[in-house]
C-alpha cells in the first residue's frame, strides 16, 4: 500500500511469525496452582457489615464492599494488594484480631469508644498505600471481579491516551540504539532480553572506566529499570513500557530519529530529540491545508506552458497512541478475538482473567489545526473534518488500523503495568 513490496513482504512475514508464536505460547500452559485464600479474606465477608463500619468506618465498608465483589477464588487473591493481608503477616492477623474486638463491641451495644480507638490505629495499622487503594477500589483488580459484566462496564471508562515520548527525548540517541526493532523478545516465554541486559551492562562498565559519568549513570539507571521490568513477569507473558512499545514500532517501521545537544545561556547541555514518519507511508491521505501539488515556475518559464509538479512533504511529527482494545474490536479477526477469550478464561489460571484491561497501540501522527481552526485530513476523496482533535485523531487511526497502513499491537494491564500479547490481526474485508 506504502512500502515497497519487498519490505512490506518483510514486514508481513515478521507481524505473522510473531503472532504465530503468541498463538502457539498462548496454549502452553502448566497445571493451575492450588489456592490459599487468606484468612482475613473469609473474616471480613462473614463479618455483618454493622459491625464492620463501628470498627472501621468508611474504610472499612469500602473494604468490605471491595472483597464481597471479587473472586475469592482467582488465582491471584494471596498477593493482592502486595501479599500484605496473606496469613503469615502481622497486618493480616493483627487486623483479624480488631475485626472480632468489632463483633463483641457491636454484640454488647459498645458503640463509642471503638470507632475512637480505631481510627487513630487504622492510620498507623495500614500502609497510605493500601488506604488510597481501598478508597478508589474500582480502579483495582478489575481481572479478580466476580461479575463479568462489572469489569466490561469499568473497562469501557478507559479513554485513549497519548504516549509521552519525552522521558524518550531527553535520553537522546543512545536510548533510541539500545531498543530493539522487534518484538520477538517479548514474547510470552522469551528471556532472550537477559542477553541484552549483560550487553548494556558491558557496556556500562565501559563508559565507566573511561570517565564518561552523564553516559554510565544514565544507562545504570536503564538496567536498574529493565531489571525491576524483567521481575514483573506475569504467567510468562513479558512486561514492556508502553514509551519502549512505541519506540520499537517506530523502529521497526523505519521512522526516523533525530538528536542534537544545544546549550542554553546558563551553559547546560540540553538534549532535543524527535521521531518523524515518512509522509510517503500515508498515500493517498492529505493532511489539513496540505497541497500535493505546486506550480513548478521553472518548467513553466521553459516550456511557456502553466506546469505543476508533485511537491515533497514534509514528514510527519510520531504522536502514538493507546486505545482501550473494545472500541478497535469490530475490526478485529477471529484470531485476535479468539486469543482475548482465552486470556479471559487463562486456563493455567483455573480459567480466570489475567489482565484488568487490554489495549491497542497505534503508531500514529500527530494532527495539527488547519486554516479554518479545524482538524481535518482526507483519504483518497473523503474528506474528514472535526472540532475536536482527539475525535479527529481516532477517526484517523480507525482508517489506519482498518486498511493496514500501519501495525499495531496488543498489550495487557495489570496492576497498572503493561504487557506485550501480539499484533492486531485485522479480519479480511469483504469484497
């Protein structure tokens, strides 16, 4: 469509060999782990909830209220909220033990005192942490929630967001050479990026010995980072920041990469950087006030004839973008859909969900306003125009996605951290 034919048969093969191992990593599976609910757990739900808010207050019905709507039997239930409440924790048995001081104050009508006593010992008893937590619980653990229909309903609250390439722009070069132009090594299952890790620690060392402190702290603080990633780990699937997901698209997709250090007044050193996409990978798009044609005055003074010629673009400013899977899913193939209904019943997981949300990431472009303060672009005739930019920017991407001019890829959430599946296979369209 926009490659050359022998790249885009390049490219094809690498997105179809990589989904081809997600689909077969995705169904080895060892043998569910058996449960241990938590004492506490099984406490606070057979506690009366009368009982509960006299010893805890508000807190302690949004606890209540938390543990009461999710799966006591989910694989996951003896390190949520870290593995503080798990039995072995002085927290939990502590805790246990103020939930009965609760039953025998409400049995004998001791109504004043308690909610005294507790209050002040609930702050220091709990981590802030575990409070902020409990205090907005349907942000949380979305994947343990009993009732199917709830977590579909909290995951259509997700909005698209823009990925900030800045912590990106303010490394420079070395951080852009340090990523991978491949997926491959985040597969589920794969620990090829230990390699890695030894090189960029190699390599460290180096710039150490030779005195070079800005390179070696900075790629300290990058091993530091992957280390912390490479533990998260999560039933084999391999966590990825989602500023490093858009640095390997854009890698991969050949976009370009630009960076010069400038000096202010004060003399720092600053670092500006930019990714740009080729303006010929968008063919048949025009973008706002965009001409693809100019009058060539050179030709036309020659010739004595009104000549115009093809005018070269300027590239476009990399802005990607992340959207909640659901709203991309009528687009999706039968394979895609087929491997998110397994990760909803994980069989290694006694067929629970893994993740609390799914996203589609769009190596996309930033859409600027054009003459009539409006956010428009065309493709091949249609013109599109739009008040808002965001609405502009995903009527944009659902044509990019829909039509294959750019690959995009799923990642799972847990925790608020970011896990990467596959590429978005898109169902053939009907003739």
């Amino acid at each position: 469509m926009f490659f050359e034919s022998e790249v885009k048969m390049i490219e094809q093969s690498q997105i179809q060999k990589i989904n081809f191992e997600f689909y077969q990593r995705i169904n080895q599976n060892a043998s569910p782990k058996k449960i241990k609910i938590p004492s506490i757990f099984k406490e606070i739900c057979d506690c009366d909830p009368d009982a509960f808010e006299l010893g805890f207050g508000k807190f302690g019905l949004d606890l209540k209220d938390f543990i009461d709507k999710i799966d006591l039997s989910h694989p996951e239930i003896d390190i949520i909220f870290d593995g503080i409440l798990s039995d072995d924790e002085t927290l939990s048995k502590n805790f246990i033990e103020l939930i009965n001081l609760a039953k025998l104050a409400k049995k004998n009508n001791l109504n004043k005192i308690l909610p005294l006593l507790s209050k002040d010992y609930i702050k220091d008893l709990f981590p802030k942490s575990l409070v902020r937590k409990i205090e907005s619980p349907s942000k949380l653990y979305l994947r343990m929630l009993k009732d199917s229909d709830s977590r579909m309903e909290v995951r259509q609250t997700k909005r698209m967001q823009n990925i900030d390439l800045q912590s990106l722009y303010s490394k420079g070069d070395y951080f852009w050479q340090l990523q991978p132009n491949s997926f491959t090594k985040f597969l589920r299952f794969d620990n090829s990026y230990l390699e890695d890790l030894r090189i960029a620690e190699k390599k460290a060392a180096k710039y150490k010995e030779l005195g070079c402190s800005f390179l070696y702290e900075e790629i300290n603080k990058s091993i530091e980072s992957f280390k912390e990633i490479i533990k998260d780990n999560h039933f084999g699937f391999n966590r990825i920041t989602m500023t490093n997901a858009a640095v390997i698209l854009a890698k991969s997709l050949g976009f370009n990469f630009s960076s010069q250090e400038k000096v202010n007044n004060f003399g720092n050193i600053r670092i500006e950087s930019e990714i740009t996409v080729n303006r010929n990978l968008f063919e048949g798009f025009n973008f706002g006030n965009e001409d693809s044609i100019e009058y060539d005055f050179c030709l036309s003074k020659l010739t004595k004839n009104h000549i115009f010629s093809s005018k070269k673009m300027e590239n476009c400013c990399y802005q990607p973008r992340i959207y909640p899977l659901h709203e991309f899913m009528d687009l999706a193939s039968t394979e895609t859909k087929d491997s998110i209904a397994v990760l909803e019943k994980f069989p290694e997981a006694s067929y629970k969900p893994i993740f609390d949300h799914f996203g589609i990431i769009i190596p996309s472009i930033s859409l600027e306003k054009d003459e009539n303060g409006l956010y428009s672009f065309s493709n091949n005739g249609i013109s599109y125009c739009f008040e808002n930019k965001e609405d502009a920017e995903k009527s944009l991407d659902l044509i990019l996605v829909k039509k294959e001019y750019l690959p995009s890829i799923i990642v799972g959430d847990k925790d608020g951290k970011c896990y990467f599946l596959s590429y978005f296979n898109v169902k053939k369209l009907e003739n």
